[in-house]
C-alpha cells in the first residue's frame, strides 16, 4: 500500500493528474502484490485474488478519465482552464 500511495503522489505531482495517478497507483498495488505474493508468501495467494480484483475494479471506474487522458482533455489540478465546464482561455 505504501509504495501505491508514493507512486500515485509522486505521478500526480509530476503530471497534476489525479486520475492518472490513481491508475497508476492501481497497477503498482496489484503488481507489488504479486511480486510479494510469489517471493514472499505463495500460500497467501487469496490475498493476491481480492488486491486484482480491487485494482481492476479502480482501472474500470477510470475508464471516462482514460478516455479523457488519451483526448487531452482531462482537467489538471491546480489548473484554471476547466475544460469540462465549457470555459476555454
């Protein structure tokens, strides 16, 4: 989870997304899961099971952000161009 947490605030800090650093956040606990699962404690395998599953289930909540992110158009925090609201500068 630690390592989820400083990634998602490390890539929104760089990018100023919050979505994408809430997929990439996902990933990272699934991944690390995995790894820890396997090299660790393969007997826990039903631990790495209900992270999987939560990790997609937050992939798939992201999916209008995706969208948005690979468009362009995906508000940046901090930003004052609200693009969504139909104000453009």
């Amino acid at each position: 989870f630690l390592v989820a947490l400083a990634v998602f605030l490390l890539i929104t800090a760089i990018f100023r997304y919050v979505s994408l650093g809430s997929i990439i956040a996902a990933m990272t606990l699934a991944g690390t899961q995995i790894y820890l699962t396997f090299k660790t404690k393969p007997d826990e395998s039903w631990n790495l099971a209900i992270v999987l599953v939560i990790s997609a289930f937050i992939i798939m909540k992201h999916i209008p952000n995706i969208k948005r992110l690979i468009k362009g158009t995906e508000n940046k925090i901090f930003s004052k161009n609200k693009e969504r609201s139909g104000s453009k500068h």
